[in-house]
C-alpha cells in the first residue's frame, strides 16, 4: 500500500513558504538590504562508501561499469550544522549550534533526519554549503527517498539557483572554475580543514569519530566565515564582522569545548583577526 502525504502538512508547509517570501518582499529596501531578520542554516556532509554494493554493481555490469564510487553509493557518516541569524543594525548575528552528529551513534536515516528538521523548523533560513549542488544534496535525495523521509521545503526545488539555498561555490565562482573550500580559505587566509579532502573517507571507515567530527565542524565554521563576507560584501547583510568571528568561536566553543580545531586552529585566529581590528573584546588563548 503506498503511503499518501497528508494534504493539510503540504499546504501548512506551503502557507509558511510563501508568508516568508512575502515577508521578504516588503522587508527588502530599495537599496536591496533588509530591515528584518535573516537567517543561513549552513552545514556540511562526511561520507563514507557502500563498497559492498558498489562491486555487486560493478560485477553485474562488468566492463560498463562506472569503476568510480560516485554519489548513490555515498552514505552519510557525519553531519554537522549551524544557524547565523542577522538583524537590521545589529552588529553580530544570533547563533544556534553548531551541531555534530556522526555514524558513531547515529545512523544516516536519525542523521539526516535532524538535519532535515532543523530546516523544516525554520523555513525562512537559507540552506547554505559549499559545493552541497555538487553532490550533498544529491545525496539527501536518496537519502530521503531511501528512507522514507519528506525533504525541507529548501531541498526541493532542483534549480541550482533555488532561492531557498546559497551554494557558495557557485556564488562565489560564478563563470570561474570551480575551487575546493581550502583553496579558497587559503587564499583568503580562513583556516580550514584540520585532515587532507582524501583522507577523510578513510577516518570514516576505520572509525576515527573525533577526526570526523573536528573536519565536518571544520568545513561548518570555515563556510560560515566565507558566508558572512560573502554576504556583506553583497550588500545582503550588515554586521560587525570581527565581532561576528568572535560570536562564532564563542557559540563553537561552548557547543563542542573538546574539538582540537576550535581549541588550537579557529579560536586563535580569530583571536588575532580581532587583535587586527584594534578593537577591544572578548580574547581567545590557545589551549595548552
């Protein structure tokens, strides 16, 4: 018997999609910012392979076989995620999380689905990655769809450009070629993922959750700082962006006080970013 979606849920769910765009179109100012609160959700995926799957596909298809383990066969092994909420004048954002979840003790369905109810509770922020278009969302596709699961209204338009989300690669490279998050961050001078892209995976298999843990936290905090520049810059919000640095090590900090990378790598830059202000305020110490 199939299962049917209550036709209440998808037009309560409708109802609160279309009373934010209209709450955006009258909040927006002719000079394109906004006098009322906004919100980004950004967070970011670790993946680990269905090995065991993927050579049953390979061994069925034999020489037509796609020999790289591409997206169908990624399944979540970490999420991690947080919420910057920015209001007309103020000089930091408002901040939840960020959460961390790992396949230590969860599994894809209980990880996605917490990622999926934060969105799903707060319909107005933007769903925002680096490179998620590439292939986390795809990945939460056939997660939901494997699972049972009811995507956020942010996932569900297929449109790169969906206004529910900000893919910051995208945004940022536009025509450009498309960069890594730690090219970037390099560049800029944002620290950025404590374990090399190609290692990852395999902490993922061997079981190595606190490395897992500290590089999803990782990609969250270093997107986030791209983000808020990213945003300023656009003229899309307005903020004190050393304070905002601060915010975010503080909220990290007080969230995960064992993460390596906040203790010895994000906390003390963003100690010294606020140095660079020369302004006074709160002062990070590397942990002994």
């Amino acid at each position: 018997m199939t299962n049917i979606v209550p036709l209440g849920g998808e037009l309560e769910r409708l109802s609160r999609k279309l009373e934010h765009e209209a709450q955006m179109f009258l909040a927006r100012k002719r000079d394109g910012r906004f006098d009322t609160a906004r919100r980004w959700l950004i967070f970011d995926l670790e993946f680990v392979f269905d090995r065991s799957r993927h050579k049953g596909y390979t061994k069925s298809e034999g020489k037509d076989a796609e020999l790289s383990i591409r997206w169908p066969f990624h399944q979540v092994a970490a999420v991690s995620w947080m919420t910057l909420e920015f209001v007309a004048d103020g000089a930091v954002p408002a901040i939840a999380g960020p959460f961390v979840l790992t396949a230590e003790n969860a599994d894809e369905r209980d990880m996605v689905t917490a990622l999926f109810d934060a969105l799903e509770q707060d319909p107005g922020a933007v769903a925002t990655t680096w490179g998620g278009e590439a292939r986390d969302l795809a990945v939460l596709r056939r997660a939901a769809a494997t699972h049972g699961l009811v995507l956020p209204h942010q996932l569900i338009d297929g449109s790169p450009h969906a206004r529910e989300r900000l893919d910051l690669c995208r945004a940022s490279c536009v025509q450009a070629s498309s960069v890594h998050l730690p090219e970037l961050a390099a560049a800029v001078g944002v620290p950025s993922k404590p374990t090399p892209s190609e290692d990852i995976g395999k902490h993922c298999e061997a079981g190595n959750w606190a490395t897992v843990r500290d590089q999803v936290l990782a990609d969250v905090l270093t997107t986030a700082v791209l983000t808020v520049r990213h945003l300023a810059a656009h003229r899309q919000i307005e903020c004190h962006q050393p304070d905002t640095l601060v915010a975010i090590a503080d909220a990290a900090g007080a969230a995960l006080p064992n993460s390596e990378f906040i203790r010895r790598t994000f906390a003390p830059w963003v100690r010294g970013k606020k140095a660079e202000s020369g302004l006074r305020g709160k002062v990070y110490r590397a942990a002994a």
